[in-house]
C-alpha cells in the first residue's frame, strides 16, 4: 500500500514561503567553523536549529564537544541532537538523519554577486546564499518535514532521531568519538534502523539521484634531502646531487600519463567489476558534455561516460599534488633546493585495505628510489588516511528512497557513487551498524564550497516533501536486509 502522500504535498506547497523564510533567518547568521571570530554565529546557528525545532516539540539537545585540538581558547560547537516526537513509538521505524549548520567562509570581494549571508533569489527560482545547499537547506529540510505533517494533520511515519553537527566544513572535529559513544546500548542514537545524510548532490540537475558510495583517500609525501642547505646552480650545479632531480624521477613512476596506477599489486587489491553493478551505470543521467562543461576542457582520459564514471567512483586514482620546497615563484631563481617534499594521494575502493596500500606504496618508492643509487637521503610517509565507504542500494533504506524520488519526481533515481569523500558517513555506518543512504536534495550546479552558492526553489520545495515520502516509504518497506 502506497502511503497517501497528497495532503501533506498540498501542505509543503502551502507553507513553500514561509520556508523560505526560515531559509532566508538561516543564511543570514555566518556560521563560518573556519573562521575563529565567527565561533559564536555558529553556535547562534546551532541554537536557532534547536529553537524551531523545540517550537515543533521535538526533544532537543545541545551536547558540547570540548575544546577545539589546536587552539584550545575556542570551545567547539555543540552538537544539536533530537528526537521527534518526543515520546518513541515501538511500532514504528527509527530513522537518524545528519547534516550540518556550519558553512564555508564567503565574502562578496570573493567574487559573489550578490551578498553571501543575504538569501536573495532570481527571476529563475535559484536561491542564491552561503550555506543554501550545503547544508541549511537540507537540515532545515527535516524541520519543514515535520511541520508540514502537524499542519497537515498526517501521523508522523517514523521516530525520527537527529544528529547536526557545526563542524562539518573544519574535519567535523570532535564529532567520531561522539557518534561512536551515542550509537552504544542505551545511547541516544541507539535504536537507529537505518541512517540517512542530505549532504550531497544530484550528478546533474534534472534526475535525482540517491548516493551508495564514496571513495576514501590515503595522502602521502616523500622527502628527499642532501645538501646542508639550499645550493646556487653555477656553483654546484654538475656537481652535487641533486633532490629535486630524485624526487622527480621518482614521483614520476608512481601513476602514467592515461591516470593507470604503476604501484605493483595495487590493483590486485580492487574488487572485480560484477555484471550487475556494470549494469547501474547504463541509464545513468551523465554526458560527455556535462563532464567536459565541469573540466573546464576537453582534456579527459577517457572518451566515453561509462569509463569516466568508473574512474570517478569505482577505480582508484593516484593524484600528483605539489613539491614542498620547490622554487615556485616567478622568474628564474637559480637555486638548488636542499630538501623538497613530494605530495601525492590515491582515492581508495572496495576492497583496498588503507594499510595493504601503505605497504605496497612504501615498497614501491623505497625501490624506486633505491634503483638512482642516489647518495641523497628519501622518506616516505602517510599524512592521514580515510576509507571509502560502499552500501547495498538493494537495502530497503534505499529502495523506500527510490519509491519517494520516484512519487516526487516521477522518475527513478540514479544510483551514484562519488569520487570523494563524506568521512562521516562511514563512521554512521561503523558506529550503528546499520545501512547508510545519501539522499542529495540539491543540483550539480548548486556551487558548494564555491562563490555564488545557491539552492533552486524547486529542489528545496520538492526535497522536502522527498524527505517526508522518504520517511512514510521507509516506515512500510519490508524489513529485509539486502
Ligand atoms: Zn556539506
């Protein structure tokens, strides 16, 4: 039986204004976690969250997550947690969404054309403000969810259990080790049957579509260092040698010019391609084109979407990034660097073990270096290290998704991977044990993170009666595990 979702549609029509406004109040308090001077506008941010969701009755707290790792004058923002409605109702589901109030900083002498913390929207629905679509609009979202099924006189489908944190744009510092402890027996988060995070994006802008994968990320440096200090070329050039020249030689038989990895044994490490899952990536709403607008060019390794996709989402990848005490400036400085540092990482996938590839990579750089027979001295380490993350779409958390995607939308959804990374996502899932869904409400060309950061009217108001289908399709989907 497919829930009756009409009246609480006609409900999120109704009130569309009135959550934009709520909206507009949000954009306007620059909660910025980066900057130390805007701590208080997020914590205000995390507060006013509290207060209009306490207004709707929900059971709301604010846990603090201690000082701030390096810079211990600063307390770390608290943690909104709450649980609508007040009272658990054991017939019914436990859902636990995230998503974050912090924002990334933005000034209008960035570029922006319009003032970044005033929502200001054009003659074509695009809502143009810091933190419309990462992530206020979809934690608000949630807020509208509720109060549309009050006004609309609908039964609430779930126990719905939130987790919003203020830290999501500075490494969600603090945040691990307290979902970790609020998902233990007896804990807040405990009773979660599934998790679901609005923090992400549809691959283009006009199919949904619903996220089961991301990629993790191991980030190394190598050192290479000789002389006692940096050297002038017309005096020890042909002479000495020379770091720089190692560490080249070196970084360049890590990855080819087409992006396949040399490292021996890396690939062994990755999962086999299945017919199934080779078959999700027929229908997928992408082109060539949509990829070369992103790139900015032409310049793509591959010529068609099913290769492309792939080596986003499924296949490592291996990223020359920069050299640490290179001479980078303009002009023609001619020195001979004593000690340069060379930054590399490689985007993991299932199954790669984090530590089977420290190893291997070690082991192939000790080599190549080891085969200049260079009198320099290398060092190669791990600079931080992230899992990547892959769920079953099959699961019923998924498939209620898609029966939502497809009432509101009218289409079925894309499944997706992406080629980055959402580090909480795995802790959710490590921490209750439970199917994960990243369910995007805004567009490929929302620009998060970017100048000119928007929402369209149209993914805000339609995604938050996704949300709410969401909740009604998961409370009746049968409970198997995929
Ligand atoms: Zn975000």
């Amino acid at each position: 039986m497919a829930p009756n979702l009409d009246s609480y549609f006609k409900t999120v029509d109704a009130n569309a204004e009135a959550f934009i406004d709520r909206l507009r109040k949000a954009v306007a308090i620059p909660s910025i976690s980066a900057e130390d001077e805007r701590r208080q506008d997020v914590v205000k941010m995390g507060m006013f969250l509290k207060s209009q969701l306490e207004a709707l009755g929900a059971h709301m707290e604010a846990r603090p997550l201690g000082k701030q790792p390096g810079k211990e004058h600063l307390e770390l923002p608290p943690a909104i947690i709450g649980r609508y409605p007040k009272e658990k109702d054991e017939s019914k589901r436990t859902i636990l969404v995230y998503g974050h109030y912090d924002v990334q900083p933005a000034a209008k002498v960035d570029g922006w054309r319009t003032e970044p913390f005033e929502l200001s929207i054009d003659d074509k629905g695009r809502m143009y403000g810091r933190g419309s679509t990462d992530d206020k609009g979809p934690v608000l979202g949630w807020v509208n969810a509720i109060e549309s099924h009050q006004k609309a006189g609908v039964d609430f489908p779930v126990n719905l259990l939130m987790c919003f944190e203020g830290m999501e744009e500075y490494g969600s510092e603090g945040l691990d080790d307290f979902i970790v402890a609020e998902c233990k027996p007896g804990k807040f988060f405990a009773d979660a049957d599934a998790v679901c995070i609005s923090d992400n994006y549809w691959l283009g802008t006009e199919k949904p579509c619903l996220t089961y994968g991301l990629r993790g990320c191991n980030y190394y440096s190598i050192e290479i260092s000789g002389p006692g200090q940096d050297l002038h070329s017309g005096v020890f050039g042909g002479t000495a040698a020379e770091p720089m020249t190692d560490l080249v030689r070196v970084m360049n038989t890590l990855v080819d010019k087409d992006g396949n990895i040399q490292i021996r044994g890396l690939s062994e490490l990755v999962a086999p391609v299945t017919k199934e899952e080779e078959s999700l990536y027929t229908n997928i709403a992408f082109t060539m084109d949509d990829f070369y607008e992103s790139l900015g060019s032409k310049s793509s390794i591959f010529e068609d979407k099913k290769k492309t996709l792939m080596g986003r989402w499924r296949y490592p990848s291996l990223s020359l990034h920069g050299i640490e005490g290179a001479f980078s400036g303009a002009g023609a400085k001619t020195v001979i660097p004593a000690k340069v540092t060379g930054k590399f990482s490689i985007r993991t996938v299932p199954d790669m073990e984090p530590h089977e590839v420290d190893t291997l990579v070690y082991k192939h750089v000790e080599q190549a270096f080891d085969s200049l027979g260079s009198k320099n001295k290398m060092r190669c380490w791990l600079q931080h290290s992230g899992k990547w993350w892959v769920a079953s779409p099959k699961h019923w958390n998924f498939t209620a998704a898609a029966k939502a995607v497809e009432k509101v939308w009218g289409v079925q959804p894309d499944l997706t991977r992406e080629g980055g990374s959402i580090p909480v996502t795995l802790t959710f899932e490590q921490a209750t044990g439970k199917n994960v869904l990243l369910l995007p409400m805004g567009s490929s060309t929302d620009a998060a993170h970017s100048i000119n950061e928007k929402l369209d009217r149209r993914n805000y108001i339609e995604g938050i009666k996704l949300l709410g289908a969401y909740l009604h399709y998961v409370a009746e989907e049968p409970m198997k595990e995929a």
